[in-house]
C-alpha cells in the first residue's frame, strides 16, 4: 500500500522562523526521528489499495494526543484548525488530515506488530536524554477513551459518580513530575482498576510517586517501593479523635 504525499504546500503556513520558535518546533528539530521511521517502516507492506496516510505522521499525531490529553475525536479536530500541531505532524496548512478512525486503526496497528511501547520508548529516551537532568518524582494518573464502536470487543464498560457511562479503554500514564514529560504509558479496558493498572505506568526510579485516591491500595504502593519510590497517594479519609484533627492531617498530607 502506497502512503499519500503530505506537506507539499508549506507556502500555507506563516513564516518557517515563527514555526520554529514554536515548542513544537523545537520538538520536531530535537528528536532523531530517523529510529522511529526504521520502526514503522514495516507498516502497510501490500501494494494495492488506498493510499495510507504515512505513519511517522500518523505517530506524531499520537504522541500529541498523549502529550496534550485528547481524544482520537479532539485529536482529528486540532489537527484540522491548529498549525502548530499540522507543522509537527508534516501536514501543510490547506490539504485534508486524518479523521478519527485513522487514528483508531493506525493504534491497533501498532498494537498488534507490538510497536506501540517500542515506537513511545524511543521517543521518551530521546527527550529525557536532552531535557532531563534530576528526577524529583513521578505523577501517575488515567484518562478514560471511549472506543470507536460499542462493538469493540476489547473494549468495557466504566461509569463514574456523576458522569455518563464510557465503553472503551483507559490509558494509564506516568510523567516526570518536573517537566510533565510523559515516560510510561500503558493502556487496558476501561473497568480496570487504577491500582491494579497503575503499575504498568511506573518508569525506573520514579523517585516520589503523586497519585490521586483511585491509587490506595497495597498493590501500587508495593510496586513503587519495588522500583525503589515513595508512594504519595491522596488521602481521602484518617482516624483521628475529631473532626478538625482529621481535617488537619488529610490537609497536610494532600
């Protein structure tokens, strides 16, 4: 299968000096992106059928999703109205980007040739090689994405207080508690728990691990001690002998 030809309309952009003061930009010069085009040259091997759009810029268009929490909906969105995110992706500033269901399609792709880890890894070793230095802690936390269809099969059910039940997945990412540059990223069904998952999320070292309360639990506590952190997971609740003790502690805890 062929891949389309992109970006061959710079001239649609603003000046090449305002893109790359852009962090974007800078992103783009940073990163050798010559292992990761290795990675995916594997994908779409036939030669027959409709051009596919072409997977380095199919996988910058993920990282943006993990790097700004969006949505494969959110994702196709940005894309069509936002230059920054066309010029990292290499689309120029007039010609059609992907919808959504590229996006769904090129993921389970990469899942099913076993990329997705390698291809996020070889990235996130790049970026912490340039821009971190001294590690101070960890942030784990999960975001919940709906499926394309209710009749994905890999993906389940979840309703939380307050909100309308999501069929789908949740991503469970652990990020640098300094620079919020994304290490770990793991992604299951949408019933999982967040502290049996939470795990999967923990780069080497994380140092102080900061979680909210969905994280309690001895499983994820003894996984960061295991990887030699300190689990700091909000408190919700504490035995105390009154209400403003309780108060006080829970404060100072959080």
């Amino acid at each position: 299968m062929s891949h389309r030809s992109i970006g061959q309309e710079r001239f649609g952009f603003a000046s090449r000096a305002r893109a790359a003061g852009s962090s974007l930009g800078a992103l783009v010069e940073l990163i050798d992106w010559a292992p990761v085009a290795s990675l995916l040259d594997p994908l779409y091997p036939a030669s027959k059928g409709e051009p596919a759009w072409p997977p380095l810029a199919m996988f910058r268009a993920l990282l943006l999703s993990v790097w700004y929490d969006l949505s494969d909906i959110k994702l196709a969105e940005a894309l069509d109205d936002r230059a920054s995110f066309r010029r990292f992706c290499g689309f120029s500033g007039t010609e059609a980007t992907p919808e959504r269901t590229a996006f769904v399609r090129f993921r389970k792709l990469l899942v099913a040739r076993g990329l997705d880890s390698a291809l996020f890894e070889a990235v996130t070793e790049q970026l912490k090689a340039r821009a971190v230095t001294v590690k101070t802690g960890t942030l784990v936390d999960a975001t919940v994405i709906a499926s394309a269809s209710e009749q994905d099969g890999d993906g389940r059910w979840v309703k939380h207080k307050g909100r309308k039940a999501v069929h789908g997945f949740k991503a469970h990412v652990g990020a640098d508690a300094s620079t919020a540059l994304v290490e770990k990223i793991s992604v299951t069904p949408a019933n999982v728990n967040d502290g049996r998952a939470g795990p999967e999320a923990l780069p080497d070292s994380p140092g102080e691990v900061f979680a909210d309360s969905a994280y309690r639990g001895a499983h994820f506590g003894n996984a960061v001690r295991a990887r030699g952190g300190t689990p700091r997971v909000v408190a919700t609740g504490v035995w105390a002998r009154d209400e403003q003790e309780a108060q006080a502690w829970l404060k100072a805890w959080n």
